[in-house]
C-alpha cells in the first residue's frame, strides 16, 4: 500500500471512481447522490496536491481531496488549523481494506506535520451507518447541521442536513 498525491495521468481514474461511488449512492436509495464533479476543480486540487491516492498492485485503490478551509460547511471556522477530508472513493477491486481508518492514520500524521489542530470531515443527510463508520475509525460526531450558504458547494449540499466529524490533535 502506497499514499501519494495523485496526478494529471489519475483523473480519468478518479472520475471512474467517483462515478461508481455515485452510482453505489444510487443503489442504496436512502443516501445522498453525489453529482457529477467539475473537471477543473479536480484538476485544481491535483495542481494544489490536495489530492491523494492509495495505490495497490499497481492500481489507484481509493482516491480523496484535502483542503485547509472550508468556512461554507465548517461555518466561523476560518480561524481553526484544520486539515478537511473530501470525497472518498474507494475502488471496489479494493473494498474491505477498510482506507478510511488507512486515511485517518495519515491524516493525523499530515496534520501534525502541517501544524493543523484538527483533521475534519463531513459527510450529506443522515447517514446512520456511514456515521457509525467514521465514529468506528476515530472521528467524533459533532452533530448535524443545516448550512446556512450552500452557493458555490457541490449540488449534493442542496437541502440535505450535513453530518460533522472531527479528530482533535
């Protein structure tokens, strides 16, 4: 297993992914649908290195995007060092290697490297299993929320409450 940022020659990979996490959204009925994402914010996030990848046998295994703001969902925490967490796909030759608590290892060891206090992440609607998971792989629930400004976030932050999860350093 390898975690390294993904690059211009992943996107194609990443879209596959994130296509067929969708379409596992769809077939579960009762979870939020994740939209077709910009290409030029992926492509934005790779320039940034704000995209990663966990690659195994040779194939890219689980995909997913940091930043280190995010005031719209996370609101007055522009004053918080924080790395959040984004869009985790995982490929489903690789379903099982449970990456989330894989994810949150390396999320703890960026963030103190970085100088963050916390690592976030946020997940659309209530999701009680997906919950129970990231409790189950470190993060605190910090409750649900109904954002007051979802201009400019991804469709699937339309009208749907979101659930907020933290690692405190």
């Amino acid at each position: 297993m390898r975690i390294s940022n993904c690059s211009m020659q992943d996107i194609d990979e990443i879209f596959r992914l994130y296509k067929i996490a969708s379409d596992f959204q769809k077939a579960k009925k009762e979870v939020t649908i994740w939209p077709e994402f910009d290409r030029a914010l992926i492509e934005s996030e790779i320039r940034d290195n704000r995209q990663w990848k966990i690659s195994m046998d040779g194939e890219v295994a689980c995909v997913w995007a940091i930043t280190f703001s995010d005031d719209q969902i996370w609101e007055n925490s522009g004053k918080d060092a924080a790395v959040y967490i984004h869009r985790i796909a995982t490929n489903p030759n690789f379903r099982g290697n449970n990456f989330v608590t894989k994810i949150v290892e390396w999320s703890k060891e960026y963030a103190k490297q970085h100088g963050k206090d916390f690592v976030r992440l946020d997940t659309t609607g209530n999701n009680k299993k997906l919950i129970q998971h990231y409790k189950h792989s470190g993060f605190d629930f910090l409750g649900i929320v109904e954002l007051s400004d979802t201009k400019g976030l991804p469709d699937h932050y339309s009208n749907v409450p979101v659930c907020l999860f933290e690692i405190k350093m």
